[in-house]
C-alpha cells in the first residue's frame, strides 16, 4: 500500500507551523519599524536584534538535555499560548500606551526565550510525524514553507503597518499562535523519552554536551554546514536595522501638483502667484519630511525659492474627517550661518555654527476651536477638527538653512503642511 504524506497529523503540524510563521513575519515586520520610528537610532534597533539571540544561543545549551528526558508536545503547546498572551498583552498596551524601549527589550528579551523552548520541541518532535519513506518530501514542504509566506506576508505586513497599526498586528499574531497551540494539541503521537535518568543532573548535562560536540566534530559535513549558517543567519540579522533605516529615512514618492493663487495675500500685498503642492503616493504614520529636498524639486519645476525670511510649518487636518492624536511633532532647525551670535535663528557678526533647535508640538501655536493640549496617554496636542492646528513661525537673519519635520498621528487621513516664507503660502505637504 502507498503511503501518503499529508497524514491527519503532518497536516495539522503544518497548518499549526504556516499560522505561527506567518503571525511571526508580521509582528517582527510592524515591531522593526516601530523601534526604528519611535527611536530614529539604528544601534537602537540593532540592540533589540541582539537582544533577542542572546537566548537562542544559551537557552539550547541549558535546557536541550533535560528536554530529551521530557515529552515536547507540552513546549510546544505552551510555548505558543504563552506566546499569544504576551503578544496580546503587548498589543493592548501600544494601543493605550505610548511606546517605551526599556519595555519592548525586556519583551523581546522574554519572547525570545519562549521561542528558544519552542524550536526546540518542533525540531525533535517533527520527525516523528512523518510517514515512513516520507521524509525527503515532508522536509522539502517545510523548507519551501517559509519561502512562500515571506513574499506573501511581507507585502501584506506593510499594508497592515500602516492602515491598522502595530498594536492591532500584535492582536492578531496573539490569535494565530493561539490557533497554532490548539492545532498542536489535537496532535496524538507517541514520544520516545530517555526518563531511564535524572531529570536535574550536572553530570548527565555534561556528558549529553560533550557527546554532541563531539558528534559535530566527526561530522564534518554537518559542522560546515551549520558554520555556513551561523554566518549567513549572522549576517542577515546584522544588516536588517540598516534595511529598515534605508527604507524608512528614504524620502518616498511624491506627486508635485501645481496652482495659482489668484490675487491673494502675500509678503508684496496682494497678488497672483503660484502654489506648490507635495502629495505623497502612499500613507505611512510617521517619519520624517525633509522640506529642502521638496524645495530642490519645486525649484527644479520653476518656483524661485530666494533668501528665506520667516518660515511657517502648519500641521492641520485636510479634507479629512475625525480625529488626530499628534503624538510627536519636532521641527529641527539647524546648519552653519554666518555671524557672531545666534538667538532663534538671527545672526549678527563673524562667524558662527548654530546646531540647532528642536520645538515640540505642544509648545507650538494651537488654533481652532477644538485643539487643546493633552497628557494622557502621550504629552502632545489633539487635533479634533477641520480647521484645528497647530504651528510655528521661525525667523531667519539670513544664510542657508536646513530643517525637517517630524511627526505622526493615528488618524487615517492625510494631513495637511503648509510651508509659508515671508508670510505667503510658498507650498503644501500631505502626509499620513
């Protein structure tokens, strides 16, 4: 009789592996960028990556010969419960809660430890779910596995980053490895076990080790093959926080549309002069502008940029409807200038570097009839209206100056910057 690999139990193991992978790909995806927006700092995020291999290193040391003496179905079903609970509760928590490194390390930190107890149990107790003669098929399924969902998941990751936001992601990891726990558990298969010995023993820990070391040794094969690995895996890991620093600090794609204003005001009185507009193609929540480049563009498409005197950031709702939690809108103002002393931008003499200065949002100019500083859960500014927003004007002696503008808000529109020099709208920017 032919044997068949999709058992009742090989299926179950794959769908319960397929749900918990691709709830993995997500959240690492949505957490990466989350570390990387909320910090600004690739060591930062790079730290976070170590963090999270300092169990996958030790924990298999520790705890894989007291493992072999127990069954691993139960690692793995509570591995991956446990693992929901805490994705859950880390979910809630950013949806109430403003995001806190010091707490996403230490749940990295015990994730990873969760993962270390979970691979460990898949890996020893994969094997006995494979029909006999089966084997090169079943690995061969489980290697494409991983493959396949990354390119499905990681587009879909990006869409879901920015449309729900990470907290509900991390929700919806929590279900699929809740789901994965039940698959496994409906799994009925029997285990060998060596519980012939003690369970606790620092002898029996150490012959075990040594008899692993020196099976990989006489293994020359294998010894290469997982050194390839570490370094590869290494190398991977070590260049994701540059990745996601690449494609999180790029400027994007925007679309330049341009208007005329019509006899209307500006620093020569009134009169009709053409508008800039900056609309970017795809919606994010956070990041960065940086306003010298569009101004590099629209120079290129025609407008005169000149000297500038006052500039005047506006960050309000435009043609939206709802409401914004401004969460954090830093404008950094900073270059070399010429003169001797610098006071908000005004230079006077010889020569000076000014590094710069950094205005929140709740220090910012609020207006309308509803905008209002908070404090809860976030220091910031709520933006409830149409026409509430909040802005700053800075003035300038003379000299080149480079400035960006941070910010983010939880609303799903987009949002409306108008860039005024010399008290005429000299362009706009929608973002979000």
């Amino acid at each position: 009789m032919k044997r068949t690999l999709w058992t009742r139990d090989f299926t179950r193991i794959t769908a319960a592996t397929a749900l918990g992978a691709a709830g993995g790909m997500i959240s690492q995806f949505a957490l990466s960028f989350l570390v990387f927006d909320e910090t600004g700092s690739t060591l930062a995020a790079a730290l976070s990556v170590a963090i999270q291999l300092i169990p996958m290193v030790l924990l298999p040391l520790i705890i894989a010969p007291m493992m072999d003496r127990l069954p691993r179905k139960p690692f793995l079903v509570w591995g991956d419960l446990l693992n929901g609970v805490c994705y859950a509760g880390a979910g809630i928590f950013l949806l109430h809660n403003a995001f806190s490194y010091t707490a996403y390390l230490a749940f990295s930190l015990l994730v990873s430890c969760l993962g270390a107890f979970d691979e460990l149990a898949y890996n020893s107790f994969y094997p006995l779910l494979l029909p006999e003669g089966q084997e090169e098929r079943a690995y061969t399924v489980s290697a494409m596995l991983y493959p396949v969902l990354k390119v499905l998941m990681m587009p879909l990751a990006a869409l879901l980053y920015d449309t729900l936001g990470v907290g509900r992601l991390l929700l919806i990891q929590a279900v699929l490895s809740v789901l994965a726990a039940l698959i496994e558990n409906s799994i009925h298969v029997q285990e060998n076990r060596r519980d012939q010995e003690p369970l606790l023993s620092l002898k029996t820990w150490w012959r075990d080790v040594r008899e692993a070391a020196d099976y990989l040794r006489q293994e020359r094969g294998l010894h290469g093959l997982y050194t390839y690995m570490a370094v590869t895996n290494g190398m991977a890991m070590g260049y994701a926080p540059l990745l996601i620093a690449f494609f999180r600090t790029a400027q994007g794609i925007y679309d330049v549309y341009e208007t005329t204003r019509y006899n209307q005001p500006s620093i020569d009185g009134n009169t009709t002069f053409k508008q800039y507009w900056s609309v970017r193609t795809s919606k994010r929540t956070s990041g960065t502008i940086s306003v010298t480049e569009h101004f590099k563009k629209w120079e290129s498409l025609g407008m005169p940029m000149g000297k500038l005197y006052e500039v005047a950031l506006n960050v309000e709702g435009y043609q939206s409807s709802g409401y914004a939690d401004v969460y954090k809108n830093n404008l950094t103002i900073g270059g070399s200038t010429s003169g001797g002393s610098s006071s908000g931008g005004n230079t006077s003499g010889g020569n000076s570097t000014w590094n710069g200065l950094t205005v929140q949002c709740e220090d910012m100019k609020l207006g309308g009839s509803y905008a209002g500083k908070i404090s809860s859960p976030f220091n910031g500014v709520a933006l409830y209206g149409n026409n509430d927003s909040c802005s700053y004007t800075q003035y300038f002696g003379y000299g080149t100056h480079d400035f960006t503008l941070r910010g983010c808000s939880n609303n799903s529109k987009m949002a409306q910057v108008d860039l005024y020099v010399g008290g005429q709208k000299k362009g706009t920017f929608y973002d979000g």
